[in-house]
C-alpha cells in the first residue's frame, strides 16, 4: 500500500513539472510558436474547402491558392478597411471634446454634493500631506546637493524609422509567414499528418489517427461557426449603430466581429469604444443608450438562441474551462492568446480525451460529467445532500422507466454502500442516512408513479401494438406475490421496490423481512401465495438465499419460488445451481427480469367482449414494456 501511495505521488509530481516545463518553454518560445499555430488553425479552417475544390476536377496546387488568396484578400481588405476607418475618425476626436466635458459634468452635478464634499476634503487632506516640513528638506538638501540631469542624444534617421514603422513592419512579416506556413500546409497535409502520427503515436496509428481527426474537426467546426457568426454580428452592428448615427459604424462592426472571438468579455470589450463615441458626439443620453442596447440586444439572441443551436456541444469545452483558459492564454501570450484560446483549449481537450497521461485535462476542461448517475447519487448521500440526490433521480425519471433507476442507479448505491461500510470507509450513521434515504425515493417515485398512471390510464381497452384483433387481458385472478428479504436492511429496501412494481402492475403483494420476528410470525398469515421472490445481496446473497429457500419450500409447497440475486456480477447459472436444482425455483438478477417473471406467470390471454378494469390495464401495460 506505500509502495502503491508512493507511486502516485511521484506520478502526479512527474505530471506537474512536465506542466511546468511545458508552460515554460510555451512562453519562452512565443516569437515561434504563434505564427505555427495560427497556421495550423488556417489549415484546419481552410481544408474543407481545398477539399470540395479537389473533388471538383480542382487540381492541388490551384485549388490551394484559390482558397489561399481568396481567404487572405478578404482579410486583407477587412484590415484595410478598418485602418481607413480609423484614419477618417482620429482628425475628428478633437471636435468632441466639448460634449464629453458636458458629459461629465452632468454627472458630476447628478452626483450631488456629497460628493462634492467629499472631493473636496480629500484634496484638502492630501496638500496638507504633500507640503514638505522644513526638517525633510534639510534632509533632501544633505542628501542630493547637486542637480543631476540626463540628457539623451537625438534619435538617428534609422531609429525614426524603425520606431515609426518597425511595428508594421514586423506585423507584414508575421503576416507573411504565416501565409507561407499555410501554403506548405495544405500542399503536404497528407505527408505532414502521416508524418505527426508516425512521430507522436509511437506505434498507436489508431488512437493517433482519431484523436487528429477528432481535433481536426471540432477545432474546423468551430472556427468557420464562429467565423460565420461574428460576421453576421458584425453585420447587425454596424447597421444598427448607423441607423443610430455613431460615426465609423463600418470600424466598429469589423471590431466587434474580430473581439467576438475572445469568449464572452469581447463583445463588452468592443462595445466601450462605439458606446464612448456615442457619449462624445451626442449632448443627450439617447443616443449612447441605444447604441449599448444593440450590443445587449444581439449578445442575448446570439449567446442563447444562434449559439446553443449551432455550437451545440461541438466544442465539449465547458464554461468555466473557457474562461479559465481565456486568461491563462491571455497571461502566456497576450492579445493573440486571448483569441486562440478557444482553439487551443479544445485542441488540449482532445489531447486528454486520446492521450491516456493528459486525461486530467479531459476531466478538467470537458463539459461531460465525470461521474454516471448512480455515482452522483451516491456521492451526495455520502456528503448528507439528499436534496441534490433527489433532484439528481427526478432528472433520470423524465427519460427512464422505474425499473430501471430501481435497477441502474439505486440498487448499485445500496451494493457499494453496504461494500464501503464493509471496508470501515462509511460509518453507521452515514450508512443508516443513505437507506433511510433510498426508502424515501422509493416511496416518493412509487407514488409519482401511481399518479401517473391514474392520469394516463385510457377510458377504452387499447389493442396490442400492431395487432388488429380483439383487445387482451390478463386472468380475472392475478396471483398472490410474497416478496421476503434475505438478510440485510439493503435487502430489505429491494425487496419493497419488488413489491411496489408488482402492486402496480396489479397484483397482490406483502413484503416481509425475515430478520425481525414480526415478519416470522406473520409468514404464515396468508400463507397461500402463489409466487414467492427472496431478495438477496451479494456478498451473502447465495448463502442467505438458500437458507430462506429452504425454510420457504417447506410451508409454500405449490409456489413457485423467485430468488433475486440484486446486482450479482457472476454467472446466474452457476449460482442457481448451488441455491437448489427444485423445477421450481428460478434465478433473476434484475428487477426487470422479476417483473418479465410476474408477467410470465399472470399468462394473458384475449378476451373478446368484456373490457378491461383499471387493475388489469396496469398489467397490459406493464406487459407492453
């Protein structure tokens, strides 16, 4: 066991420095990893469409500089636009100053003269604060007695320049290399991802080649989507914010849709500055107020209508792991990250989804639980939430029969609490609050149940799916059901939820628990039961089961007995070979395979003029199931 716990340690601090190496070298080595990335993002963006030309007669080479081009010229030309916007809008700034100095002296005044008061007595306090006393400047005199000054030599004609243009100098060349990057990409994909899966798979050609393809799609999906929606916002931005009269509203639009890709802060971000102008050029509130509702407006109908019904769950980012890596991008590599971060982020997803060491990062970025359902149920017993649980059981219900959470999610949480409690890993008290708990779902879903039933049972006998014939039934006498728990108090609740599905497939039934002496007592009441279910657990199941079988037999010669191994993992077969080779006796390991028992027995059969009573619909019902 410490050899185990030491193993683990070391393996997680191995995981957190190969973290930390990787985030390092990743910052270290931005200059050449951003213009790589970008062009792979392009390529994925961009082989869809060489894709569609190839298959059109479109040789490689041309239909790659076709997209190229086309793709890049329309770039460009948005890029040009938006500096000629905002070349004709910085001579005009000047000429608002006035407004905006109204602006904030409305506000000023609206906020009264508490404030005011306030203001004041601050600038008061901190003069006083700042006039130096006589002692200080001794002290400074002592300290510096000679003025000292810097003088810097003019700049040369080549730092002008380079000061002037190097930026854009240095953005043209990024810009360039990342259109070759492209351009060798999508002429060699074929031999460069040949290449990656002989590199990285190791050997694993199939987990590698489905792991590319998986990020090759979600990352293509999700940018030309999101490509596509920025454009139209984009579009409904600069209409509205001209209908409005914002100057520029060309510059705002191509800002808005550019920023939309910065995950849920860049449509704010790119709404300050239209909003600001609006404040600027305007000497009412009108005007700035509308142009921040078009921004309201379009983000609400976008982020919960346009979005959810496009997206869906392409991306299998979660909210929160995207505004996380929004800001670790941001922080590795400024702006530029802030905009890959979506991309990048899947790109991980898909790595720890593939990739067996990276699966932390599935489990920290997905948006798919982590825990099935019968998991999650048991874990909020385990914490006391028994509201959450129950909240948890009332989602499985809308799209799953009784049966099965009987079968699939609560029976397995009274197995591993009983298993757990075996291990001291739960405490009796916890033990007791989780089966006093599943008594409580078991009678709240048994009643939503009945309920449900009442409401949809229908006013005329229904036919059999597919069947032109006259409607079925079941006998006038359905038999007489005895469930009985084995052991445990986990037995115990099974074999009430037996009984609860059989009463409401309307049969008659008693439940009894052969640990308490009441129930021995009454065995014998009503003792002419005609199927008999023993409710069994593992890990004691087979030797309870036997010893209650043979106690049974004895006083119900002519029933016919069930013994319900609940979530018996082994053979069936095997065990009912060891419960007793009696014709009858029979083994289930499912409550649904005990209804199929009930069913069996009840032995329908049609029925030409009489109709069905609400008791036997049921049944029908249950049977059609």
């Amino acid at each position: 066991m410490a050899r185990s716990d030491t193993l683990a340690k070391s393996s997680w601090m191995v995981t957190l420095a190969s973290v930390a190496v990787v985030v390092a070298a990743l910052y270290l080595a931005k200059g050449v990893l951003l213009p790589i990335i970008m062009a792979i993002l392009f390529t994925f963006l961009l082989t869809p469409a060489c894709n569609w030309l190839e298959r059109r007669r479109v040789g490689r080479g041309p239909a790659v500089l076709i997209t190229v081009v086309l793709t890049f010229a329309a770039l460009g030309m948005i890029a040009w636009t938006a500096i000629s916007q905002m070349s004709d809008l910085a001579p005009k700034l000047a000429e608002y100053q006035g407004n905006i100095e109204a602006k904030f002296k409305s506000l000023n005044d609206f906020a009264g003269s508490a404030i005011r008061k306030v203001t004041r007595t601050t600038k008061k306090i901190g003069a006083s604060l700042g006039e130096p006393t006589a002692a200080s400047q001794a002290a400074e005199a002592r300290e510096h007695p000679y003025d000292v000054r810097v003088i810097s030599t003019p700049p040369t004609p080549l730092e002008m320049f380079g000061g002037m243009f190097g930026t854009v100098l240095e953005g043209l060349a990024s810009a360039g290399i990342v259109i070759l990057l492209v351009l060798f990409f999508l002429f060699r994909r074929e031999d460069l991802r040949d290449r990656f899966i002989r590199l990285v798979g190791q050997g694993q050609v199939t987990g590698t080649t489905q792991a590319l393809n998986d990020a090759a799609e979600r990352v293509a999906r999700y940018l030309f989507t999101q490509f596509l929606i920025n454009i139209a916002f984009g579009l409904f931005v600069t209409a509205g914010l001209y209908l409005i009269g914002i100057p520029n509203a060309i510059l705002w639009g191509i800002l808005t849709a550019v920023l939309k890709f910065i995950p849920y802060i860049g449509v704010w971000i790119a709404a300050l500055a239209p909003v600001a102008l609006s404040m600027a050029i305007s000497t009412r509130w009108l005007e700035p107020m509308l142009a921040l509702s078009v921004f309201v407006f379009l983000e609400f109908m976008v982020g919960n209508f346009i979005e959810p019904w496009l997206f869906g769950k392409h991306t299998g980012v979660s909210a929160v792991a995207i505004l996380v890596a929004a800001v670790f991008w941001s922080w590795l590599w400024g702006g530029v990250g802030l905009l890959l971060a979506t991309p990048l982020t899947v790109c991980l997803l898909v790595l720890g989804k593939h990739v067996p060491q990276l699966q932390f990062l599935y489990i920290l970025l997905g948006n798919e639980p982590v825990f099935d359902m019968k998991t999650r149920v048991y874990q909020r017993l385990l914490a006391g939430d028994q509201e959450e649980a129950a909240e948890i059981l009332d989602q499985i219900r809308k799209d799953h029969a009784l049966v099965d959470i009987y079968d699939n999610v609560l029976i397995p949480v009274l197995y591993q609490s009983e298993k757990d409690f075996v291990r001291d890993e739960v405490e009796s008290d916890r033990l007791e609050f989780i089966f006093q708990s599943i008594r409580d779902f078991v009678e709240d879903l048994g009643e939503t149940e009945r309920e449900t039933q009442l409401k949809d049972t229908p006013a005329e006998a229904s036919l059999l799916p597919g069947d032109d014939g006259p409607p079925v039934l079941p006998m006038s006498e359905p038999p007489r059901v005895l469930c009985v728990a084995a052991s445990g108090a986990a037995e115990e609740i099974v074999s009430n939820m037996l009984a609860q599905l059989i009463e409401l497939a309307g049969c008659e039934v008693r439940s009894l628990w052969m640990k308490t002496a009441a129930d021995r007592a009454n065995l014998n009441v009503g003792s002419d039961a005609e199927l008999i279910y023993i409710s069994a657990m593992p890990p004691g199941a087979i030797t309870h089961a036997r010893q209650i079988r043979r106690r049974l037999q004895g006083r119900f010669p002519k029933a016919k007995l069930v013994v319900g191994l609940w979530n018996f993992q082994g053979d069936v077969t095997q065990a009912a070979s060891r419960l007793g080779s009696a014709d009858s006796i029979s083994t289930v390991s499912t409550l649904a395979a005990a209804l199929h028992t009930v069913i069996a027995r009840l032995g329908l059969e049609p029925v030409l003029e009489s109709k069905p009573t609400n008791d036997s619909k049921h049944v029908l019902q249950m049977a059609l199931k």
